[in-house]
C-alpha cells in the first residue's frame, strides 16, 4: 500500500515530510515557492493536474485509469 498526502498549506507538508510521507503540494492557496520550501515532493495546480495523474499511473496503472474515466 502507498500513501500519498495532498497538502495546501506550508504546515501541513511538513506535518507529511516529518512523518516520512510523499506530499504533493496543492498551488491553490499558497505560491509555489511557500510548499515547495516546505518539502512539498511535487507542486500541481487541481486534481486534474497531468503531473499528479502521471504520479498516479505509476503507483496503480489500474486505479489511476478508472479515475480518469
């Protein structure tokens, strides 16, 4: 099982990177530079966004596919 966090604020990456997990920082509260001083692994822009659907595939082809849909 993989675990992902998707965070939007500075704290709550850092709450993700001290407890060793992947986070994903979301750019529609806080500018670019602010989560990803904060450890963020990958900034995106929404859900939708290619960058994390790429992420996705690779972890769970099957699951990212139907999400997709």
């Amino acid at each position: 099982m993989v675990f992902i966090l998707v965070k939007d604020s500075a704290s709550g990456i850092r709450a993700g990177v001290a407890a060793n997990v992947p986070v994903v920082g979301l750019t529609t509260r806080n500018p670019e530079k602010v989560l990803q001083d904060a450890g963020a692994s990958l900034l995106i822009k929404d859900f939708q966004d290619p960058k994390l659907l790429s992420i996705l595939e690779e972890i769970e082809p099957t699951v990212a596919a139907v999400e997709q849909v």
